[in-house]
C-alpha cells in the first residue's frame, strides 16, 4: 500500500463535511458490508485495513459512489 487514508482525504472524497457526504459514506460502508453507523474514525481505520488512498479512490470511482 502506499500512504495511509486520512481525515482531510476523506473530505477531499466528499466522504465528509459537504452536502452529501452523509449519503456517499453510507453507500460506501454498505458496499464494503461494513456497520452503517461507524464514526468517521471508524471508518477510516477501516478503510486503512482494507485499502490505501488510491484503491479507495478507484473503488469509489467504479462504484460511482
């Protein structure tokens, strides 16, 4: 992998803190069957076990997400 996902990618992703962001990060948790209430910490130390930055982007791509 190459480095870890952080905060500020996640809001870069519109994953966090715009409009939708709420929306884009259930449907991703939904597609990597992941509980749908987790913390953005939670999240992203989940995210950081399973992807690095540019498989998450790729994923979030092809998933439209």
């Amino acid at each position: 992998g190459g480095p870890p996902i952080t905060k500020a990618d996640l809001f870069s992703m519109g994953l966090t803190g715009g409009s939708g962001s709420a929306a884009r990060r259930q449907a991703l948790l939904k597609r990597l069957e992941l509980p749908e209430h987790l913390t953005t910490g939670g999240m992203l130390e989940a995210l950081n076990l399973l992807y690095d930055r540019e498989s998450l982007c790729r994923l979030l791509e092809e998933e439209q997400i």
